[in-house]
C-alpha cells in the first residue's frame, strides 16, 4: 500500500510508516503545484495509486463528489 500524507500531517511520520508500507510521500513533496490543495491532492492520489492519510474532515466531503482514491 502507498501512502500519502495529507499537508496537515508531520512529515517526520514518513520515517515511521516507511518500514510497515511501500511508499510513503507528504503533499508538500508532490510535484504539483504548492501549497497543495485537497483536490489536486486528491487527484494525484487517485492517478498514482495512493491511500490519503488526513485528519482533515474536507476529504469526507470529496467522497460524496468524487470516486475514492483507490476505486
């Protein structure tokens, strides 16, 4: 499973989920435009194959609009 940290999120959490899952990247590494929105976060996620990890409630709401991540 890839991971990807939300901009909310510590960086220094990639150091501890990197053993446990395959990839884990923080949004303000994306190669997109910064800082990163919810929604090209989302989009980069669902292109690349990665689970979002947030404790942003903003992502429930892109559920009802949009088709998971990983769908």
């Amino acid at each position: 499973m890839k991971l990807l940290l939300d901009k909310n999120l510590s960086w220094r959490m990639i150091k501890q989920l990197t053993p446990i899952f395959s990839e884990v990247i923080h949004a303000a590494e994306l190669k997109i435009k910064q800082p990163a929105d919810d929604i090209s976060i989302w989009d980069y996620a669902k292109k690349n194959g990665f689970t979002i990890i947030s404790k942003d409630d903003d992502f429930d709401k892109i559920v009802l609009l949009r088709k998971a991540p990983l769908s």
